[in-house]
C-alpha cells in the first residue's frame, strides 16, 4: 500500500526524509533505540511518521531523526524541511541559509550583482512552476511541492543577498574611515 504524504504538512517531510535517507526507518529505529537507550521498533516509528492513530513524535524524537539524517550522506540537504513546514503551517517561515565564506567576498558588489540575478531566475522558475499548476485551477501535492521548494531558495537567496548588502556596506564605511 502506497501513502501519498505532502511537502507542506511537518510529519509527512520527517517521514519522507526518514524513508529517503540511507538505512530509512529500519536503521532510524535501530539508532534511536542506540541513542535513547529505549527500544523503538521500527514498525512503531514507521506508526509514529504515518500519523497512526495513538500514535505520535514527540520533539525529541523529530530532533534525533534530523540529528541522524544529518550525519548520513546527502541527509543534511533535507533533514530539516520538516521545520520548514511546520513552521509554515503557523504562518512563519525558517530557512536554512549556507555560511559565508570566511571574511566574506573578495568584491561584495560582483556577489550583490550575482544573488540579484539568481533571485531573478529562481522568480521565473516559480512564476513558471506556478503558471503551469494553476492551469488546471487546482494544486495538487507534486505542484505545491515544487512551488514550496522554489519559494524556499528564493528566500534563502534573499537572506544571502542581505547577507552581501549588509558586508559591502561595512566594507564601504571602512573604506570611507580610511580615507579621511
């Protein structure tokens, strides 16, 4: 039996992500079992992420899986998008944005100039994904998902690039002191 689970609803991405994640709920199970030192069978854990009546994830446990999906090979791409939508579904938004690199750009106004054109594209990409799911006058789960993960590196693009406006104008006061 096949369970269709949505990219906006928090305990769907947690268990989407257990599931995809090298050793999915199998090797989960067996790590919180590990780490808790109680024992999680992984056909209660499988009940817990389906929602099953009676059954629930505590924060602990949603805290755990995304500590062991980030240690595991690709998990920290997506470990933590079930914040992401439970955050949504109260009408906040979080984004995981990328470090830095150390002390910053080399030529911050060329970074500026760079993020204001890839928030450029990624616009057209949602605009597109948009336009062609709304065709229909319905979303379904495949289009929010998409439309949910182009809104998503649109913003973390807009933190970056606030993240590069605030460093140019330090870097241009700076400047200006050691004119004088």
């Amino acid at each position: 039996m096949t369970c269709r689970t949505s990219s906006i609803n928090w305990l769907d991405c947690l268990y989407n992500a257990v599931r995809k994640t090298p050793g999915g709920v199998i090797e989960a199970a067996k790590w919180l079992t590990d780490r808790r030192g109680k024992s999680m069978h992984p056909e209660t854990l499988r009940a817990k992420l389906n929602g099953t009546e009676g059954e629930s994830v505590t924060i602990e446990i949603a805290e755990l899986l995304t500590e062991w999906m980030q240690e595991k090979a690709g998990g920290s791409e997506y470990a933590m998008e079930w914040m992401q939508a439970l955050a949504g579904q109260f009408g906040m938004a979080v984004d995981l944005v990328p470090p830095a690199p150390e002390g910053g750009w080399p030529d911050e106004i060329a970074a500026v100039q760079l993020k204001l054109l890839e928030i450029t594209t990624r616009v057209g990409r949602l605009t597109g994904t948009a336009v062609d799911a709304i065709g229909d006058r319905q979303i379904d789960s495949d289009e929010a998902a998409l439309m949910v993960s182009e809104a998503r590196a649109l913003r973390t693009m807009a933190h970056r690039l606030e993240r590069n406006v605030a460093r140019a104008a330090g870097k241009g006061k700076q400047a200006g002191r050691a004119a004088r």
